[in-house]
C-alpha cells in the first residue's frame, strides 16, 4: 500500500486587489473587473512578500473572477508558480442588492435576515451556501500536500472564515472581525485536525502610503 501523502497544515487565504467597482464602494456582483492601477501595485506587495516567506512547495487556487486571477497570477510568478482557478471560491451573489452600497450592509442589516431564517441576501446567497461552496471547492485541495495559497473575495472570506471558526454570522458580520481589505492575508494552522488563526486580515505588506487607501470592503 502506497504512502499517504501528507495534507496540508498551513493554508493562506488572500482577497484580491483594488478595483473600479471596489473604489465605487457599490455591490456589483458577478462583474468580471480587472484591477485598476492601484490594485496592481498591492498584487505586486503581496507577490513579493509570499516570495520572502520561502513557503514549503506553495499551490496557488484563485476564484474565477478575473480580479482574483491576476492577483494571483502576480503571486504565481513571483513564487515561479502558476495559478489554478477553482469554481466555488466566487464572490457572493447578491441578488436583489445588486447596485446597492457597501454601507446599506450595515446599516439595513436587518434586512440580511431572510425569510427561511438564513443570512445573506434576498434572492441571491446566503453566507451559509457561500461557505459550502467555499469548502467543496477547497476539499481537493487540502488532500493534497503543500502550501495552499487561495485568493479570493471579500465576502466569500468572511463566509468561509465565519464557518470555519463556528462563529455567529450577524455579529461577525457586524463587528467585521474576518473582512478583508485588498490583498489582506489571514494564515491558518492545523492543530489537532482543527484550523487555527495565526493572523487575520494583515496588510503588514502594504506601505503607509498602500496602507492608508485599503480599506476593508467587499467583492
């Protein structure tokens, strides 16, 4: 009997960099925008700084997303690398707040609560069918041995993370403790066959000037 190869016990988690419809701070859904000039410039901070990490056998997975396509492209090649897109890791569809602002989040939360009891968005996901989706599409990828780096949304990060650590979706929502500004990365660990925080949403690879304009949103 062959071996089992060894499953992963670091796995990093990255949102993707700045673009147009992040700037607008406006829910545009499944809009396939690229990243503007700013958000080439995080993808880049964040490819050098996985470069000086000098991980054991890193496996980049993106979204589909065009926007999480090329931060990770930005990643791949500077790890000598290439990307594999996965579908599962898409942002949240927002359904009937399409067009509407990143604050209506907040402040007309109550109207997250849908009818069937879940949280997410009328008449289009709820964060508990992002998290499924998330995890099925990561499976694979944590049967396998190495060091997963997955770059994904705003959203889908905080429905991934919010499941993971079994915490209550509204008040994780609320208080923000998974969002993600651009190009933030969370690093997990595998203690005891269970996943454990070692960093949430750092942006430690940003300078002052980077860091001052990347703000935690969404998409």
């Amino acid at each position: 009997m062959p071996a089992q190869r060894p499953s992963p016990d670091r796995l990093f988690l990255v949102r993707h960099g700045r673009t147009a419809g992040n700037v607008s701070q406006v829910l545009t859904g499944g809009a396939d925008d690229p990243l503007d000039e700013f958000g080439q410039m995080q993808a880049q901070a964040v490819a050098d700084w996985f470069a000086a990490q000098h991980l054991e056998s890193p496996r980049i997975y993106t979204s589909s997303f065009l926007r999480a396509r090329q931060t990770g492209t930005a990643i791949a090649q500077a790890l000598g690398g290439q990307i594999i897109a996965l579908d599962g890791l898409q942002e949240i569809a927002p359904g009937d707040w399409q067009g509407r602002a990143y604050a209506d989040m907040h402040t007309h939360v109550h109207e997250l609560v849908r009818s069937d009891g879940s949280f997410g968005f009328p008449r289009g996901e709820s964060l508990a069918e992002v998290a499924a989706r998330f995890k099925a599409a990561l499976h694979p990828v944590l049967a396998e041995p190495g060091t997963p780096i997955v770059v994904a949304h705003g959203g889908s990060l905080i429905a991934f993370l919010t499941d993971l650590m079994g915490t209550d979706v509204q008040q994780a929502w609320l208080d923000g403790r998974y969002a993600h500004a651009n190009t933030a990365v969370t690093e997990l660990r595998k203690l005891e066959q269970a996943w454990q925080t070692v960093m949430i949403a750092s942006t430690s690879h940003l300078d002052s000037h980077l860091e001052g304009q990347n703000k935690p949103s969404f998409q």
